[in-house]
C-alpha cells in the first residue's frame, strides 16, 4: 500500500474590485479552493483580522480541519482493527497561530477536543490509547513542525 500520491487543487482568486491590488486595501482576499472531480467549491479568504471576509473559511482554519480530519480518519481506522466499536466522534479543534514581528506567524499548537462515543464501556481504555497511535500515524501532523495534541473525550452508547 506504499506509495507516493500526488492532490491537486485550484485557488482562483476572486477578490478583485475592479484595481487589482493598486493597493492593500484596494482589494479583496475572497478566493474559491476547488479540486478535480469535486462535487463543491470551498470558500476562501483571509482571516477577518487580515481584512477577510469573516463568511469564509481562512487557510488557518482550514489547516486546523485538515488536522481534526487526519486524526480521526486514522483513529476510526484503528478502533476498528481493535474493535473498538465508536457510534459518535465529533471534534472541537483549536489553533494557536502567533503573528511575529516582520509580519509573518507560524502555528503554535492545534489541540484535538474530540467526543468520542463508543459501544461498551470495556472499551473505554483503548479507545483512549487508540489516540496516540492515530496522532502518529497522521500524515498531516507528521508534516507539521508544530504540536498536535489530542485531549478526548469519552462516553458509553446508551
């Protein structure tokens, strides 16, 4: 199952106002992400505190999701080989990115908050295990330079 695998995307920028980028404020950050073969068009700009629009989906934002979707498609995976039987996962990630001095930033930290349900409460302890492997297993975190946490959460099916 090794390989190399190749993603292609599209950003068109749709911001322009009618100057181009004359100057910074003369323009938009609005921008349409798209792939080969996709069913929908994401939504893209800046952060609002970057004069984007707040309706839109950031780059940062979208890092923070990639992670959260990383980690749970390999944590789903693992409980099933373990038998670990989840009914519900739901994740509330979080990012800490820090602007620096000449302008730029990187990302401190993404925390993973997921609430994990699973079958039997016999499976609780494996389930909390499961997360650890699923984190090194991501191949979004690993190409990180940052930390990505995981602080589940767990319940029984009733």
């Amino acid at each position: 199952m090794a390989g190399v695998h190749h993603y292609h995307t599209r950003v068109t920028w749709t911001g322009n106002r009618g100057e181009g980028t004359a100057s910074y404020r003369a323009y938009g950050r609005e921008h349409d992400i798209s792939a080969p073969d996709k069913l929908m068009v994401i939504p893209g700009s800046s952060d609002s505190a970057f004069r984007g629009d707040p309706t839109r989906y950031n780059p940062e934002e979208l890092l923070v999701a990639s992670l959260s979707g990383c980690h749970m498609l390999w944590y789903l995976h693992l409980c099933a080989e373990a038998g670990v039987v989840v009914a519900h996962y739901a994740d509330e990630a979080r990012g800490v990115m820090v602007e620096t001095a000449d302008g730029g930033g990187q990302f401190e930290e993404v925390v993973l908050q997921p609430l994990v349900r699973v079958a039997e409460a016999s499976m609780l302890v494996r389930a909390a295990e499961l997360h650890e492997r699923a984190n090194e297993l991501c191949f979004i975190a690993r190409s990180c330079n940052f930390p990505v946490r995981c602080a589940g959460r767990f319940e029984v099916e009733e």
